[in-house]
C-alpha cells in the first residue's frame, strides 16, 4: 500500500525551497504519496509543483471579521487538498481545544478538503501514564463521526523536534487503538522526529499508514529518501 509522507514546514521555507522541491518531484516518480504544507503565503506557488499541498491550520468559518485566519474555502479555492489541523503548537500556543478542532475538521471536510487531525500527549501526561486516557478524549472529541474523508496524526509531543521517536511497540499499541476507533478507512500516521535514517522502521509498522515530517522536510535530500521508501 503507497505510504503517505507529509512535510510540514512550519513557520520555515522559503520560495527557494519551493523551487527546489518543485524541481525535484516534478521529475521523479514518487513511491509514496507526498503532501507537502508550507506557511499559507506560499501554499499558491507551491501548487502543481507536483505534489498534494496542505495548509497548516484554516479557521471553522466560510469567511468574516477574523483578522490573520484562512478559511477552509480559500484553500480548497487555492487547490490544496489537505490540511492540518490540532497539531499541538495550535493547541498549546493558539489555546485550541479539541471541540475548536472538531469544528475546523468539518470545516475542512464541509469543503472537499481532508483534514490531517493531530493528537499526542504531554510529557506529563507520559509520565502520569495517561497516555491512552488523554488519546482517547482528543480522538473522541476533535475527529468527526465520519468513517471516512479524514486523517489522524500521533504526534507525542514531546517527540517534536527533540531527536526521540516513541518506540516501536508504543507507536503500534496506540494505532492499534486508533485504529480500533477509527476503523479501516482513516489513515493514521505517526509524527515527531521522523528522519531519512528511522522513517523505514516507523512507515512499516504495523497500522501506520504514513510520517508527518517537520524538521527533517525541510532537507530535501532527507525527503528524498523518505519519499523513495514507499513501504514494504
Ligand atoms: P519534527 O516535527 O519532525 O520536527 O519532530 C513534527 C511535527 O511537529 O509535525
């Protein structure tokens, strides 16, 4: 099954590496399916540029008096086909709750785009062995009742950008649960330091379905390889 890769930019990129991305996958044929979400100024130029792009985040309204926001609409206007919402630097820094995420996911779906919806636990939470509690409550309330037309991401957050990965057995016991919710039809994904050197392991376990790339998606030669790997 084609594995999906998502490289999220973050508040980073430029149109130079836009440009790069661009020249590379137009020309290569792709083993996985790549969708890549850079800052919203630069989701125009990177349309057709031979990927799937995302934006990062879209507010729950159509349009109105929210100064800074993108809507749902815009984005699907613009021709993204994904877009990421809940990841935990919203939840944290941007104070979003999960029911603010629900409304944004619908948000999403309402306009023909899929939603990539991001959950993950603290290191408190970890420590406290509430992991699976806390998992559970952010599925149950920011995923939409739909069997279908949406994405989940397991990002533990204290797995963002610090170089840990969750191990192996972690990622496949809380899959295991999300999929067990989730069903068939919902692409689950893992997050949280993915690199060229650990994305074979972690794409290939079992119920993961693709990587959420920060940090390492803005090499290109990591995404390269990332991209080539396609599962086995
Ligand atoms: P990271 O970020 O790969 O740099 O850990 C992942 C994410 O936050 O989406």
């Amino acid at each position: 099954m084609t594995k999906y890769v998502v490289a999220n930019w973050k508040m980073n990129g430029d149109l130079n590496l836009i440009k790069d991305y661009a020249q590379f996958f137009q020309n290569h044929h792709l083993k996985s399916h790549l969708i890549v979400c850079p800052p919203s100024p630069y989701v125009w130029a990177s349309i057709g540029a031979g990927f799937d792009v995302g934006a990062q985040d879209c507010h729950f309204a159509e349009s109105g008096a929210h100064t800074g926001n993108v809507s749902a609409k815009m984005l699907k206007e613009l021709g993204c086909t994904h877009v990421i919402v809940g990841h935990s630097e919203r939840r944290l820094n941007h104070m979003e709750t999960d029911g603010l995420i629900h409304k944004k996911a619908k948000a999403a779906i309402d306009q023909g785009l899929i939603p990539i919806i991001c959950i993950g636990e603290s290191i408190e939470d970890r420590e406290n062995e509430e992991t699976e509690q806390v998992l559970m409550s952010q599925l149950k309330t920011s995923c939409p009742d739909a069997k279908t037309g949406f994405m989940v991401a397991y990002e533990p957050i204290w797995a963002i950008g610090t170089g840990k990965t969750a191990t192996p057995s972690d990622i496949e016991k809380i899959h295991e649960l999300m999929r067990t919710f989730l069903g068939d039809d919902i692409p689950l994904l893992y997050g949280g330091s993915v690199n060229a050197k650990n994305a074979y392991t972690l794409i290939n376990l079992k119920n993961v379905d693709g990587v959420l790339v920060g940090g390492a998606s803005l090499k290109l030669d990591e995404m390269k390889e990332i991209t080539d790997l396609g599962g086995s």
